[in-house]
C-alpha cells in the first residue's frame, strides 16, 4: 500500500492524469473484451484436452504442465500466451507412431495448427485489441482540441462559479426556483447558446426551458446534481440531436435513480441536522440553573397564599 503512494504523482501531470481517466472509460469494452477472450481460452482448453489428454512426458510437458484435464489445460494455455516454451510444448504434443510412447509422448499431428492458431489469435489479435481500445478512447476524448471531456470541465466549472452566487445561504445545495432565470443569465454566452437562451429572454422563456429541460423541482428548490445533469445533458445530448437507444435508456434512468437518491439523502442529512440544532437550542434554553432563593420565596408565597385561603374559608364557615 506505501508503494501505491507513487500514484499521487498523477495529480500533478495532466497528461498521467488522462492516460488514467481513459483507462477507467475503457473498462466497459475492456471488459467485454476480457470476456471474449476467456471464451475463446475456453474453446482452446477443452479442444486441447480432447486432442492432447494421453500426453503425460516430453521436453516441457510433465505433471505440472499438461494437458491432462481442463484446469490444467487452462492455465497451460495461459502460460503459452505470454510465449513461454509454446514452440517446445507443440513439438512434444506433435510426436506420433513410431517415435513416441503409447500413453505416454504420442500427440495428434494437428498440433501444430491448434498452436499456432491459438498464438495468432490470442497473442496478435485479441491482446492488441486491449491496446486498440485504449488508443481509441484516448483519440476520441484527448487528442483533439475540442473534445467532449474538455469542454465538459470548462462548463463544469463555469457552472459551479455562477451556481455559488445564488446558493451561498443553502451551502451551495440548493437553489430557489425564482433564482433560476438569473442563474441562466449568469452562465457564459456559449452555455447560453447551447442551452438556447438569448440576451433577451423573458420570464416564459425560461418557465419553458425549464419544462423542456425536465428539471425536478423539490419544495420550491432545485439541487446541485439535478441542475447540473440537466444543463450538460441539453447541451451534450438534446442540442446535438443524439437518439437514446436502449442501453442509453437504462443509463440514463440509472443516473436519475442516483440523483434522486443523492437528493434523498442530503434531504435526510439536513432534517436530521435540523432537529438536533432545535434540540440543542431546547436544552440550552431550558435547563437554565436552580436559583435556591427564588425557590424559596415561591414556595413562601405559595404557602401564605392557601394559608390565607384556609383562614378566609374557616370564618367564613363560622359566620354561617
């Protein structure tokens, strides 16, 4: 984990730091083609086993290494696409009648076509096509000048310059509703434009974005991450005529579902700060210290009082 420290160095070197970022967008298709190629690992053991299962000695192959069952054949393979003895392990599974032992050294004579199909396809074809999709996504959000991510980070943090003037009192979390035309007009004119606002937008103007934008008014307040995923999905998706398919459905809806929990939970989190100041404001304000002497004159005052109750009542009692 100390060792893991030198990481931190990626925080001052943009360049490091967007070699990662596009690593983590890439694992998505990373991933599927991870999957492809543990089938294909699959396909290759199972092929193997059946053609090489009577193989048990040779120069590499042995008790560690075989093809005996599919385990092994497994991680056999794995170790040959690293390109370790895989030459010497194709001519020990090559050997046939009568140069080899029955049950012991006789292979298949299509040994060498299932090693080196399995190289081609593994070693120059799938592991490149790891790299392949790296590259891609780097050429895609990087290595132009004006590409997605870049002009994400530039609105974003005009947004949050423009969202801290109208915000400050709700510490940045919230924003009225009537405080929304003056938040739009507090943007930059590109994100205007983009969000098709003019110089001259009126009341309804406003009132009507709203509504095309979608946002989720809450109590009379809109929240930090509702505003912010609707002004960059205007921008990004609905102005540039993008179409949802379905995988894009799904994700948008699971990006709302985490907005509105998100909202839940800061909702949540303030209630209950609330109550405890109103409780701490409660108990200060109402266990004040006992003052034995005005304890003393009300309890004086309080007895005189049904004393000369008492003493009214019996002579009234005795004039009757």
């Amino acid at each position: 984990m100390r060792v893991t420290r030198v990481l931190r160095l990626a925080g001052k070197y943009k360049g490091l730091q967007s070699l990662l970022k596009t690593i983590v967008m890439s694992v998505d298709s990373l991933f599927n083609v991870f999957i492809l190629l543990m089938l294909i690992f699959f396909i290759m053991a199972v092929l193997g086993n059946t053609m090489f299962f009577a193989v048990t000695e040779g120069n590499v192959i042995s008790s560690y290494k075989n093809f005996n069952n599919f385990h092994q054949s497994f991680s056999l393979l794995f170790s040959i696409s690293t390109g370790e003895d895989w030459n010497r392990i194709m001519f020990d599974c090559w050997r046939g009648p009568p140069e080899c032992v029955p049950g012991k050294t006789c292979g298949s004579s299509l040994a060498p076509l299932f090693f080196l199909l399995f190289i081609l396809i593994v070693s120059n074809i799938m592991l490149n096509l790891f790299i392949l999709v790296i590259i891609q996504q780097f050429s895609k959000y990087y290595l132009e000048d004006d590409n997605p991510l870049s002009r994400f980070e530039e609105d974003f943090e005009d947004f949050k310059e423009a969202w801290k003037v109208f915000t400050d009192r709700y510490q940045c979390i919230k924003i009225k509703t009537k405080q929304i035309k003056p938040f739009f007009m507090k943007l930059p004119l590109r994100i205007q434009h983009k969000l098709n606002i003019g110089e001259n937008a009126t009341e309804g103007d406003i009132d009507k974005l709203v509504l095309k934008m979608g946002i989720n008014v809450d109590d009379g307040f809109v929240y930090f991450n509702e505003m912010l995923y609707r002004i960059m999905r205007m921008q990004f998706m609905v102005n540039q005529g993008v179409r949802l398919n379905s995988v894009m459905t799904i994700n948008e809806l699971v990006v709302q579902f985490k907005i509105a929990e998100i909202t839940m939970q800061e909702k949540t989190a303030r209630k209950l700060s609330q109550e405890s100041r109103e409780k701490a404001f409660f108990e200060t304000h109402t266990a004040q210290p006992v003052n034995l002497f005005l304890t003393k004159m009300y309890f004086k005052a309080s007895f005189l009082s049904w004393l000369n109750f008492a003493d009214r009542l019996q002579r009234k009692e005795e004039w009757d």
